[in-house]
C-alpha cells in the first residue's frame, strides 16, 4: 500500500506537470491565433481591457450582455414588489402566484409586445386540454401531439404575424416587443408538458421526489399554473422545475441556502463575468467558428479553436444560467443547478450530459426517458431523446447531425459499461490495469465529444469530410495522438480528483 501510494503520489506529480504545460501552450498558441487572424474575423468589437478587441460575435451572449443592466433593473423591482406585498398581506401559494403572474405578466409585455397574446392563447388551450384529458390512458399522446405541433409551428412561421389572421389585427405587428417570444417559448414548452404530466400523475404514488407528494389537487389552478409558465426570473433561459417542484416552495421561501451562502453565490457569478470579459477580450474562439477562418489553419489549430468554443460556451451558459437561478434564489425559489461541474472535469458522454444544463437531463429523464422505458429501453431512449433536444433547440441539420453523432458515441459507452458491471476486480494489478483501460476509454470518449461538437457548433455537417481527410495525413495523425494521449492524462487527474472528494467524504463521516 505504502509503494502503491508512493506510485500515485509521483504520477499526481507528473499530470500536474503536464496539464500545466499542456495549458500554457494551449493559451499561448490561441493568444498567437487571435493576433494574427482577427483582421479577418467577424463580430469583433471595440472593448475596454487594454485597447483589445471584444468577441462579441455569439448572438446570444451578446443580447444577454447588452441588456444586463435592464434585467438588472428588472430583477430589482420584481424583487422588491414581492418582497411587499409578501410580508404586507401573508400571502401564500395562491396569492403569491396572482402577485407573480401581475408582475411577470409586466415584464412579458416588455419583451413581446403584442406577442404575449399568442403565449397566453397556446397556455390556455394547454390547461383546457390538461384538464380534460389528463386522467386519461391516451393523455401522453395528446399533451405531446399538442406542444410538439406548436414547438416546430411557431419556428416554422417565426412566431406568426398578427395580420395572418386578418388585415384588422395587422397594426399589432408594429408591437412584437424587444425579444421573439417563440423562442422563450421552447422552455414553455417544457413548463406545459411538466403541469401536464404532474396532473396526470396526481393520484399515483409519486417515484421522484418525497417533498412533492404534499401537492394537492387545488394547486393545479390556472392562476398558479401560468404563475408557473411566466415566472419571471425563469422565464427566458431556466433553469427547468418541475411544476409539483415549483409549487411545494410557493407558500414560503427557500429555507435550503442562508442569506450569506446566496451572496457568495452572487459574489461567485461577478466573478465569473469577469473571466467571461477576459476571455472575449483576448481569446477570439467564437469568432473563428462563425467567420469559417478554420478551413485555413491547421488541425491543432482546429482543435485549439473547437476547444476553445466549447469552453467558451460553457462559461457562456453558466453566467446566463446562474443569473437567473440567483434571482429566483432571492426570491424564494430553488431551481437546479444547471452547470454543477466544469465541462474539463467530465471524463465520459453520461457525466457530462448529466452537468451540461442538468435541469434539461433532470427534465428528460422524468418525463421522456422513464416514461419510454428508462433503462430496460435505453439503446432506443437515447435515439428519441437527442433527437428531441436538437428539435427543441431549432430546426437545423447540423443539431441533428450533432445528435445522432453523439448518440453514435453514446451507445459503445453504454455497451461497455454493461460488460463492465459484471466483472470482479480485486487484487492491486488488476485495479491497475483496469484504471489504465477506463483512463484510455474516457481519452477515446472526450475525442469523440470533441469531434460531435466541432461539427455541431464549427464545421457543420458539411465539413466532416473535410476533418477527416484531414485528420488521416501524416500532421493529423500525429495530432490525433497527441490529442489522445492529452485527454489521456486529463482523465487520470479526473481520477485523482474522484479519489480526493470520496476520500474527504470518508473522513468527514467518521
């Protein structure tokens, strides 16, 4: 045992070592990347870090970005008018929901205009079909025909114009509001088929969670039930609740988090704003991807640039995120932690989808994956599932060809990990050889991941071709082992972290 640990004490050493030169040049080749190519990048705008330029070439972050100080604004006032009227009437779960719904409501018609009237319309007719058909056998099929019909309707006619229904509704299209509501409509989507589910499932035994068997039958109103839909801190971006989640917290706020723990928690997120404006300001790594600048550069340049966007879109999504779960945590409602481990600490397909928007998986496997079948079905489940997730996410070949890559990856994986429950290790050498083969697996798995993104988010379908061919010359292959070799020794400090936190755990239960 003494020699064992004196082993992983000098390897420790050495991934250390490694990683830390892996990551200098890594930042120094994407520094030198930056500099020599932006002339020719899109998106690229006047900063305010050193005279540098600022990426601000992803749509979304730029729209989240510009209008910070209004949600800012908003936060605040939804903020302090809850507290109100709260504390003032002793309201609970029905008067808070009407308070709510007032208040979001508000905020909606800022964002939509005349456009909120659809989001209400296609609600309504949800709750109506809820209520009458949700104790039925057949109820899954036409709450999922319902919302799946105006999910791909609304992108397919870009959230309706006013004047399709007739010239005398026309002047409402001049009031579309400041955001397209069809696209916050994706995560209403989810809310409807959540109240949906949750009411067809009332009178069971519930299987998820012990504290939501308290909600009862009143609960499923509609003032609580667009309450849920329109809540305004979730509204935009989630994080995704469940509906009998959702409701358990509305009679009193969270007590799970302190105030002190909620203000690191925001002190964290300004933090990570920061590191976000650093890394836009010096790191181009979206820019690339959308100016079509990587069919010039080489394939370590490539890789550099894809993992450089998967990065950046990781650090993207937990400021957008985290923002809106910290608004809802002061106002008395906890949603799931989206991003609860960082992308580079994620070893194999399922940890990683299980902390990549971790609500959505926490959403999926409630209500699509147990439903088909859970585990009993899962060759079929994950098929079906990704599939969805690129529909929801828009109407694009190359989310479908991102899906079905990952779900080609995704099957080897699961088939492995079967075999491997049945096996017994015991004895040093044979945990040894079998630590080797699962650092060599998640090496092999984050390649994979690599490439299903690099085609989802860089090159598009239409560049597979291309990374191949050029991935097989004599520079790519020397790439790809390196690259392989890298995420090796990423995989084992994984392990190493896994061991720390297990043993930590050990000690702090003793």
């Amino acid at each position: 045992m003494v020699k064992m640990g004196s082993w992983r004490q000098k390897e420790l050493a050495f991934l250390v070592l490694y990683a830390a030169v892996f990551y200098l040049y890594l930042v120094r080749r994407s520094l030198q990347l930056s500099h020599d190519h932006h002339a020719k990048l899109y998106g690229l705008r006047h900063g305010w870090i050193a005279g540098r330029l600022n990426d601000v070439s992803d749509a979304q972050w730029r729209n989240f970005r510009g209008n910070l100080p209004i949600l800012i604004l908003v936060f605040g006032i939804f903020t302090l008018v809850a507290s109100i009227f709260r504390r003032s009437f002793c309201l609970e779960a029905k008067g808070m929901s009407i308070v709510w719904v007032l208040i979001s409501l508000a905020y909606l018609s800022y964002l939509h205009g005349a456009c909120i009237i659809f989001v209400i319309a296609i609600a309504s007719f949800n709750f109506l079909i809820v209520k009458i058909f949700g104790r039925t056998r057949y109820f899954p099929f036409v709450l999922w025909s319902f919302n799946l019909f105006f999910l791909l309707f609304n992108r397919v006619y870009e959230g309706y114009r006013f004047s399709s229904f007739g010239e005398y509704w026309s002047y409402l299209d001049n009031f579309r509001g400041t955001f397209r509501w069809h696209i916050c409509f994706n995560f209403v989507v989810l809310r409807m088929i959540s109240f949906g589910y949750d009411y067809h499932w009332a009178e069971q035994y519930n299987r998820f969670d012990k504290k939501e068997r308290s909600v009862t039958n009143d609960k499923f109103s509609f003032s609580i039930y667009l309450c849920y839909l329109v809540y305004a801190p979730l509204y935009i971006a989630g994080p995704i609740i469940s509906f009998n989640a959702f409701v358990s917290q509305l009679n009193s706020p969270q007590s799970i988090y302190s105030s002190r723990e909620i203000a690191l928690y925001g002190f964290r997120w300004v933090s990570s704003l920061f590191l976000m404006e650093s890394i836009s300001h010096f790191f181009y790594f979206n820019a690339f991807a959308i100016s079509g600048m990587w069919k010039q550069l080489s394939p370590m340049d490539i890789f550099i640039i894809g993992y450089g966007v998967l990065n950046f879109m990781w650090l993207k999504f937990l400021l957008i995120w985290r923002y809106f779960r910290f608004w809802s945590l002061i106002n008395g409602i906890v949603a799931p932690e989206n991003m609860p481990r960082c992308i580079n600490n994620c070893h194999n397909l399922e940890s990683f989808w299980k902390n990549w928007h971790a609500s959505f998986n926490k959403w999926l496997v409630r209500y699509v994956y147990i439903p088909l079948g859970g585990a009993q079905k899962k060759m079929l489940n994950v098929w079906v599932i990704f599939t969805f997730v690129a529909i929801w996410h828009d109407l694009e070949w190359k989310l479908i060809s991102w899906a079905w890559l990952t779900c080609i990856f995704f099957i080897p994986e699961m088939l492995v990990k079967s075999v491997a429950k049945g096996f017994q290790v015991e004895g040093a050498l044979s945990r040894f050889i079998f630590r080797e083969l699962s650092a060599v697996a998640g090496a092999v798995t984050i390649t994979c991941l690599m490439v299903a993104n690099l085609v989802g988010f860089v090159i598009g379908p239409s560049g597979i071709n291309w990374l191949v061919s050029g991935f097989l010359q004599e520079e790519g292959l020397a790439t790809l082992g390196g690259l392989l070799f890298s995420f090796y020794v990423g995989t084992k400090l994984m392990f190493h972290i896994s061991d720390a936190k297990k043993q930590k755990n050990r000690l702090d239960e003793t």
